[in-house]
C-alpha cells in the first residue's frame, strides 16, 4: 500500500523545519499532491507536518484513475498508451524487472502504476513523469474544517475521507 499525501495549507508562516521535509515530498505548494510508500520512515515525516498535510492510504484502482488524470508526464519520455511492449521492445515482465534494477528506463504507464503501487519504486525516481500532481480546490468547498485535525473534525493529518476531497479536487 501507499500513502496519498495532499497539502492543504499555503506556504505563509511555515517554519524552516516543515518546509524542509515539506520539499523532500515534493509538496511546495497549495493543493500539490504525491503518492509515497507505507513505512516507518514517511510516516514518521507525515506526522511531523500533520498541521499542514492530509494523508490517506490508497488502493490500486485509484492510483490508476489518479496517475492516468493528473499526471504530468513527458511523451517522449513515457509511453502513455499501454501496450505489451515497451519503447526498447521489452515485454512487460522484462520492463518490471529492469525497473527495479534501473528506475531511469522508460516504461509504459500500467508498468508504472503497478510498481508504485506495490512499494517497488518511488515516484520521483522515474524520469517520465513529475513526483506531484497540481490539484484544483475541491468543487463544493470543503465539508469539515480546513484548519483542525481529523480527530476534531477538520481535514488535516490522517484523513480517512481523503480521497472523496481528491476526486472532488481532480
């Protein structure tokens, strides 16, 4: 599984400490969003910058649906349409595995999303497409707190109805 990762708050008032590990996820601004793996590691960042963040746990289907929406991705870089070969003439299971071993190959969009999906590979190490997604404010507005924690009833920290707010956000 992998975390979904949306902030919520702007860049005003953030200290030096946030900012910094808000840049290692790749969230500079407003509505940026990212998708990074389930581990000790990341969770212990995502609950150091929970005033800021929403985070949620996501399936494959959604990542498909997200990823196939909001990325930006390179053409010349990324084939889009998936197919059973990739742009070098590998087959699918010759590209996962070259992947792994090479996270700068291209490879088609389905190889991607599975290998992200299942912890294989970080996002920002593939050379086709962007470590975020720009996000719109959501349509209808929010329908709890912007500024208190999930717990209180607001939208920040580990948000169980997150990705309702993303498809609303796409």
């Amino acid at each position: 599984m992998v975390y979904l990762v949306v902030r919520m708050k702007g860049t005003v008032n953030v200290p030096l400490w946030a900012n910094l590990t808000l840049e290692n996820l790749h969230l500079n601004k407003k509505f940026r969003a990212t998708i990074i793996p389930e581990n000790e590691q990341t969770l212990g960042m995502l609950r150091k910058i929970k005033e800021l963040v929403s985070w949620s746990s996501v399936d494959d289907a959604f990542i498909k649906e997200f990823i196939e929406k909001k990325a930006r991705t390179s053409a010349s870089k990324l084939a889009t349409a998936p197919t059973t070969t990739t742009a070098n003439g590998m087959n699918n299971d010759d590209a996962k595995s070259n992947i792994e071993d090479n996270p700068h190959q291209n490879t088609d969009l389905s190889t991607v999303i599975t290998t992200i999906s299942q912890n294989q590979t970080y996002l920002s190490k593939i050379s086709g497409i962007k470590p975020w997604f720009a996000l719109n404010p959501p349509k209808g507005g929010f329908s709890k707190k912007s500024k208190r924690s999930y717990s209180q009833n607001g939208i920040l920290g580990e948000n169980k109805e997150l990705i309702s707010l993303v498809k609303r956000m796409m």
